[in-house]
C-alpha cells in the first residue's frame, strides 16, 4: 500500500517516534471511547491516526471539528482531550530527561492509575 504524505524517513518526520502508532496514550483512549459511543465502525483505525497526529503535529481546526463532529462532542472537549494528551507527554519527557525519584514516583503510580 502506498505511503500518502512524507514517508517516515522523510526530513518532514524528523523525530517521531514508531510506538507512537501503538502507544496507548491519553487521548487514544478518549477517541476510541468516544467514537465507539457514537457508534463509528471504524474507530479503532481512527484513533490510530488520530493520536499519534495529535502528539507530532498537533491538530488544526479543521481536524478538531472533524472529530467534534464525529464523536458527537463540543470543539472545547476536543481541544481539552489534545491539552490533557500533551500535558502527559510533557511529563513522560521531562521524566525521561531528568529522572528525580520523587517525580518518578509520582509518575509510576499516575500511569498505574490510567490503566
């Protein structure tokens, strides 16, 4: 199958990371949750495009209420979903680049709890 856009050895992708198409992040979950609730068959491949789109390049306007839309939710609620997902992969990486015990104390029993 055909790449569509910069293939992931393109300089446009610089930096992204492969788990993120797996990893099982914040707003992964909220997508997938919301989609099924609203009865989209295909949310699962959704939230895999989605989420890791959400964390390298962010979302624009036009996919936020795209996925408003979709999941039957307020622009706010979208946008809140993408702050709360950046807010915990800003944590995974200040923890990554200055493991303090305390913090990662703190940060082990937080991604406990999200499971």
């Amino acid at each position: 199958m055909p790449i569509i856009g910069p293939g992931p050895d393109d300089p446009e992708n610089d930096g992204w990371d492969p788990r993120w198409d797996d990893q099982d992040t914040p707003f992964r979950r909220w997508l997938y949750e919301k989609l099924t609730a609203a009865g989209f068959e295909c949310a699962a491949d959704a939230a895999i495009m989605y989420a890791p789109a959400n964390r390298y390049h962010g979302l624009d306007d036009t996919q936020m209420g795209l996925i408003a839309t979709l999941t039957g939710v307020s622009y706010d609620a979208v946008r809140a979903a993408h702050k709360a997902d950046i807010g915990a992969w800003s944590r995974e990486q200040q923890l990554r680049d200055h493991p303090d015990l305390a913090v990662l104390d703190a940060d082990l029993d937080r991604i406990r709890h999200r499971t």
